[in-house]
C-alpha cells in the first residue's frame, strides 16, 4: 500500500484521474459531494476507480451525519452527533441510538463498495464553529460512551472507524481549512479537556486523523506534522497501533509545514501512514511525483493500511433494504426527526 490519497473532480474519471490512479504512489481516494449524483453513478464510479488503480486502493469519504454528509438522495439522512444525547430521553436510548446510527451509516457506505467514512468526530463541541455539533456533547466524560457505541455500530458493520481530530479541535476558534489555529492553552488543560476521548477510544479505533492545529505548550508543530504528538504521545503513551492519516494538505493549517512536498514529508516523516492531497490537483501531482522515490522505503510501512482497513463484502442496497435493522434503524430516524425538527437535521 502506498502513500497519498487523491481526490477526483467530478462524476466521471478523467484521464489526468486515470494516469493518477495508475502511479504506484497512490493508495487512496477520497470522495466528496461533487463526486455523487446518484446511486448508480456512484457504485459505477467506484469500479471505474478501482479498476483503473494499480495498487489495491482505500477509498474513503466524510459521510459523518449531520452537515457533513457527502450522498444525500437515496441515503439515509442521519442526524448530526450532538443531536443524539441532546434528544434522547435518557442514557439508554442514547446509546443504542448511537449504535444503530454508526450502524446505518457505515452499512449504506460500504454498500457503495467503499471501505471507510472517516468518523467519528470525537473533538469537544466547544469554541471551534468548524466543528460545532458534529460532535457528540460539550464535554469529554459525555462523548466517550456514546461514540464508543457508534464504533460499536460501525464494527458491527464491517467498517473500521477513524477517531479525529487528535489531539482534539474543539477547544480553538480558528477553522483549520481557511486559518492556521493555535491553541494556546496548557498541556493540563488540553490533557483535562480534549484528550480524555482519544485516551479512552484509542483501543476501539482504527485509524487516527490528527488536527492542522499548533498547541505551542506542547510542540511547536501541528499535531499531524509533529512526532512528538504523533510518536511519543499517541503511539507510545496511548498505544495506538492503528494508521495514522493526515488531515488534508490542501488545508491552510497545514501550510506552515511549507511547499506541498515538504507536507507530504513532514507528516510521513512524523508518522502519518498516509497523506491526504485534496482540491489542489497540480499539488496532488507534485507531492506523488515527490515521493516515488521514497516509495521502496514506504512500502512496507504503508502495506497496513490496505491489510488494516479494506473492507469486508458488504450488503447491497436492495439486499439492505430488505433488513430488518436497517427497517429498525429508519423507525429510530423517524423518532429522531420528530424530536429533532428538520431545521436542526439539516444543519
């Protein structure tokens, strides 16, 4: 498995997308709302990329809930995260709301024969409006049992889960896509209030994106370029032994790291397993042409994430349709939008 995933402009492959897909550096492909008109464009895209693709690919998407869903028609609308605690009637139903919306989530997703949404979300939803509810509460101690039953969810169908942001975004106002956030405050705080679901879920979780963010107690680099973060306190404190994905490098967070190659190089370098390259295509192919020479050291570091994260044989939509949780599962969708209102699902 190889190092950078890519985006893809529209539909269809292009040529320049097919010439990408067939260079050894590209392991990945990320899909976006332009990337989907329907279902059947979407599934026939997917073949169409995965057979141009020299490597085995991971193709993933943000199909988190809420405002960040990517397939609309055709999909179940599932609800941002915070809406979850905030109108269940109590813990319980909470709990197996999260469960069974992880569950709907990853099972329409890998329907569509691709491997991985890259959720849950398991920042604070406290200062930072980038986040804002795709956060499951305000507060750590809330977070922690209801996304690790949406984990649950996801597992249970077949989809591996993907924590972010670490060391958490919540807590800082900046949005990392169009400004450079820093987090000015103490390890304590940070370690008090935004790592405790990090600590906790690390065991439970896949893979790790961490933030474009600068917490300048602790490092003077971004969490996804800094070893320290990545090295001795997520793998070697936490004990995380799943992959390590960069945040996008297209991102304006990440622009400290310097030209779009010495991202690339910084945030292998620190120990991302692969780099995200979207919305910058010319970027995408400098970073590629960059790293082919390093490829025979990478390799082997990278073939985990196929082996880790590939998916396994999932349902159809029509099979889908047909089964009896996925029924349970829009009866608790219905139940939701009556407490929710259709303003706060669309938000």
């Amino acid at each position: 498995m190889t190092a950078v995933m890519i985006d893809l402009t529209g539909h269809e492959l292009t040529a320049e997308e097919r010439e990408l897909l067939a260079h050894p550096a590209v392991g990945g492909v990320i899909l976006f709302s332009r990337n989907f008109h329907d279902i059947e464009q979407l599934v026939e895209l997917v073949r169409q990329t995965r057979a141009a693709a020299r490597n085995p690919l991971i193709i993933a998407v943000d199909h988190e809930g809420g405002r960040v869903q990517r397939f609309k028609d055709g999909f179940s609308k599932i609800p941002a995260m915070a809406d979850i605690l905030v109108k269940a009637s109590n813990d319980e139903q909470a709990l197996h709301w999260a469960q069974e919306m992880g569950w709907l989530m990853a099972t329409e997703v890998l329907a569509m024969d691709i491997d991985i949404s890259f959720a849950p979300v398991l920042d604070i939803n406290g200062i930072s409006e980038v986040i804002g509810n795709r956060a499951f509460a305000t507060e750590a101690k809330q977070i922690i049992p209801v996304a690790r039953a949406f984990i649950r969810g996801m597992h249970q169908a077949g989809m591996k889960a993907t924590g972010k942001h670490f060391p958490g975004h919540g807590s800082v106002r900046a949005d990392s896509h169009i400004e450079i956030p820093i987090d000015e405050r103490s390890w304590n705080e940070i370690l008090e209030t935004d790592l405790p679901p990090f600590i906790e879920l690390a065991s439970s979780l896949d893979a790790m994106m961490p933030a474009h963010v600068i917490y300048p107690a602790v490092d003077d680099k971004p969490a996804g370029f800094s070893h320290y973060w990545l090295q001795d306190i997520l793998r070697a404190q936490l004990q995380f032994k799943g992959i390590i994905f960069s945040d996008d490098l297209g991102m304006a967070g990440a622009t400290v790291a310097g030209s779009m190659t010495d991202r690339a190089y910084a945030a292998l370098d620190a120990g991302c397993d692969m780099v995200l390259v979207c919305n910058d295509r010319a970027g995408a192919i400098e970073v590629i042409e960059a790293i082919e020479p390093r490829l025979a050291q990478l390799n082997k570091q990278q073939e985990r994430c196929y082996q880790q994260l590939a998916k396994p044989a999932g349902m159809t939509l029509s099979v889908l349709h047909n089964h009896p949780r996925w029924h349970a599962a829009q009866a608790i969708l219905a139940e939701m939008a009556s407490e929710i209102g259709s303003e706060s699902t669309d938000s």
